[in-house]
C-alpha cells in the first residue's frame, strides 16, 4: 500500500498535502482499493466553507458509492477538473493527477489532530 511520508492521513481515509494555508486533498490508495473501480466524482462544494468531517463529494465505484470527508475546514477554492472525464485517475494515481479538491485551510489547528504516514499504516494494518 502506498502512503506517501510528506502527506497527513485522517481516519476517514482521505489525505491532505498542506502547503501554506492551501490543502490539496484526495482519497488514499487503501480508500481506492477498497472501492475498486471508480466510474463517476460528483463534487459540487466549490467555493463552500465546510467543517472538518462534511461530506465534500461524492465516489461512485461500480459497486458502491462512498461519501468523501473534510479532513480539516477550509473553503473549497478548487476542484480537480480532471475528475469528469476521467474518474479512474483516482485509482491510477490517488496521491497525483486523481487529488479532488484544493481548500483554503480556516483552522490550521486542525492540521496536528491528521495522522502521519506512520500513524496511518497502523491505522490501516
């Protein structure tokens, strides 16, 4: 399984790149294994102030649909515009070109209660 070091992990599977007060985030490759084939990201939250734990998105798998999660608050600034067309990015690079949003993050505070790789391969073991 792979689990980047320089990303923080939170327990509803997603991650976060932090990079100033701007997250990229997406779903971790344990999230996309376990769903297997994804077919459809429905993300309609741009431009939205959420909470940490809000649903975000949407993942549609061939045989299930998933909820994605706020791993820390922020204003959803971006959408990967990728997504549409082809949603299997996420399965093929989940920590790359499959990332789903970019937020501004609104409690930087938040970022220390996020698992570390480390952390997060026992959480996932």
């Amino acid at each position: 399984m792979n689990v980047p070091s320089e990303l923080k992990y939170s327990d509803k599977h997603e991650w976060a790149k932090i990079e100033a007060d701007v997250a990229t985030i997406g779903i971790t490759d344990f999230a996309q294994s376990q769903l297997g084939d994804i077919v459809f990201v429905d993300i309609q939250t741009e431009g939205e102030s959420l909470d940490k734990d809000d649903i975000f998105g949407a993942i549609e798998a061939v045989k299930t649909v998933a909820d994605a999660f706020m791993p820390i608050a922020g204003e959803v600034i971006e959408v990967n515009p990728e997504l549409e067309a082809a949603p299997e990015r996420v399965n093929k690079d989940p920590y790359g070109a499959g990332w789903m949003i970019k937020i501004k993050i609104s409690n930087p505070d938040e970022v220390a209660d996020l698992m570390d790789a480390e952390a997060y391969e026992q959480y996932i073991s």
